[in-house]
C-alpha cells in the first residue's frame, strides 16, 4: 500500500485512496488527524529511545533540551545545523526520518497493511537539496518515496 504523507514543520498527517477511490486520513495512536511533528531522544541504560509525535510534545516542557522540533525548514538549507542531545549530534534528516518512521508504523497499525511507499509532500520553495534530503529520510525510514510534491500541488 502507497501512503501520502504531509511532513510537517508543526504537525504531520497520512492518508490513503480507499478502493472506492476516494482519500481518508489515518488517525494517529490518539485518534487525531495530525501529530506533532516533534522528537525526543531519551536514553535508557544506555539505549536511545525516540519518542515522537503528542508524547514528545507533553514531554518538551520536562526536558526541552532533548527535542528536536520545527526542523523542516532546516533540511532545505545548504548546511545542515545540528543540535548536540545526549551528546550526539542530531539534525533535521534525523527529525525526518523519525517522524516518517513514526507515521509510516501508525498507519500500518491503524490500516492493518504493510506500508511500501509513499508520497511526501514539501513546501513549493524546497531546493531540489531539501527533496532529495526529504527522499532519503523517507528511505531511511523503510519507505519507498514514490514522489515528492509541492504542498499546494497536493
């Protein structure tokens, strides 16, 4: 099953074509259209855990300097800024592929199918370098990225 992604700078959202052909959204673990495009990293005993979605948000308050949050923009830029948590360096293809990672498991979970592909869609200014990077998140998270659109195409 193909899936279309919305990757969001302050919430991501999927949906898919029904057999009648017609489009619904997949509701995350919360039964909400969209989730906050947020990630926490927490280690324990010695295991990194990423957390992503509303329980980061809820979490953000408690440790913001582990979040990594409103990183879209940053994966069109020429440099990739990183953020040091838990004393590895983290940047936005990170925050990508987590949180595609996290929507791709959501909609095999609430669709009962295995996830193949998906469309992502990107703001309409994105470089073909925010694209490509946008593509191999989506790679790194187990997804065959069909295609990558402009967000107003979508």
């Amino acid at each position: 099953m193909i899936i279309g992604i919305d990757l969001g700078t302050t919430n991501s959202a999927v949906s898919y074509f029904t057999e009648d052909g017609d489009t619904e959204m997949v509701l995350n673990e919360h039964s909400e259209e969209t989730t906050p495009s947020v990630v926490m990293i927490e280690e324990n005993d010695g295991e990194r855990n990423f957390i992503v979605g509303e329980s980061a948000e809820r979490k953000r308050r408690l440790k913001p300097e582990q979040v990594l949050a409103r990183t879209k923009q940053d994966i069109d830029k020429d440099e990739l800024p990183s953020e040091g948590i838990l004393g590895e360096e983290y940047n936005a293809i990170h925050a990508a592929t987590k949180t595609l990672e996290y929507l791709k498991r959501q909609a095999e979970n609430k669709l009962d199918a295995r996830i193949d592909g998906a469309v992502i869609t990107v703001p309409y200014d994105f470089t073909s370098k925010g694209r490509q990077r946008t593509k191999d998140a989506g790679k790194a998270a187990g997804l065959d990225v069909k295609q990558v659109i402009n967000e107003p195409t979508a």
